[in-house]
C-alpha cells in the first residue's frame, strides 16, 4: 500500500494545483503556450481558459503574452507566477513529507 493524494489552492473554486503547475513549468521552458499544452496532451483552447480562469481566480497574471509576427509570438510566465511557482513547490513537497509521515505513523507496521 501506498498514501494518494491530490493537493490544490482553492479560492471560489480551485486556483492552482499539479496540473496548472505542470503547464506553467512546460510554458517557462518552451515559450509558448501552444506547445507546453501539446506536450500534455490538452488543447491549446483549454489551456487558454484554463489560464484565464486561474488568473481571475488568483487576481494577477500569469503569463506575458506575445503576438506572432516575423518572430512567432510566444509566452512567458510572469514574476508572480514564477513565484507561485517556487512556492507551490515548496509547499507541495511539505505536505508530501508531512503525509508521509502520518501515513507511517497508522499503516506502518502493516508492511
């Protein structure tokens, strides 16, 4: 046996968790949208409400946008979202130490 989890920010309504977190770190090596949606299998119109219902539910932006033209247009993620980031991270990995824990403390001796 194993602990699952599934761990999210909430604010009127999910605001940010693994998947959100997945698609901005893909945005960030890639510099496009576009292709950090492809790499996950999602449509470039999903990521894009996605993107633009996470920034209304947080109030800040998440991404700068660029229109193609001679250089191809493109996104990168913002400072704020880059700090969301860094700390999601963070705190991902607490609460994955933390239930850890717990879990040894009640199913450890099971195995």
């Amino acid at each position: 046996m194993r602990i699952a989890y599934k761990v999210w920010l909430d604010n009127n309504g999910k605001a940010f968790g693994e998947g959100p977190y997945r698609l901005l770190r893909n945005v960030e090596r890639t510099g496009s949208l576009s292709k950090a949606a492809a790499e996950m299998g999602m449509s470039y119109s999903k990521a894009w409400r996605l993107m633009r219902n996470l920034e209304e539910r947080l109030n800040f932006p998440l991404l700068e946008r660029r229109v193609g033209g001679a250089s191809g247009g493109g996104s990168s993620i913002t400072p704020k979202a880059r700090n969301l980031l860094q700390r999601y991270e963070k705190f991902h990995k607490d609460v994955q130490g933390a239930l850890e824990k717990i879990y040894k403390k009640h199913f450890g001796l099971m195995e």
